[in-house]
C-alpha cells in the first residue's frame, strides 16, 4: 500500500518539475517567430528543388546508361 503514497509523490514531483521547466521557457515574440518560420519554409523549398533537380539527372544519367547497355 505504501507504493502508491510514492508513485502519487514520485508524480506530483514529476510535474512539479515540468511545471517549473516550462516558467523557464522564452517564447519568442510574434516577428521572431514570423523571420524563422518564413526562413524554415524558404530552406525547405531550396532543398526540395534541389533534390527534386538531382533526382531528374540521375534519373535521365541512369536511362541513358541503360540505353546503352541494352
């Protein structure tokens, strides 16, 4: 019986915790969070471009290759 005395101390405890962790966050402001939002979108697209660019020339590197063997 005294095992759940210590699960319900060891839980309160527990959220104790991350209750204090989140007063320590820093939320950013709204421009902030607008520049790196804007940012994560613009990198996502350039590497997507990329990828989809690389993928075309292997694509047609590999065809050619194969055209040339069979």
């Amino acid at each position: 019986m005294g095992d759940t005395n210590t699960a319900k101390a060891t839980k309160k405890s527990w959220f104790k915790g991350l209750k204090t962790e989140f007063k320590k966050i820093i939320w950013p402001d709204k421009e902030t969070l607008a520049k790196q939002s804007a940012a994560v979108i613009l990198i996502s697209i350039i590497l997507g471009l990329i990828i989809a660019l690389l993928d075309a020339i292997f694509k047609y590197g590999i065809n050619g290759i194969m055209s040339l063997v069979g």
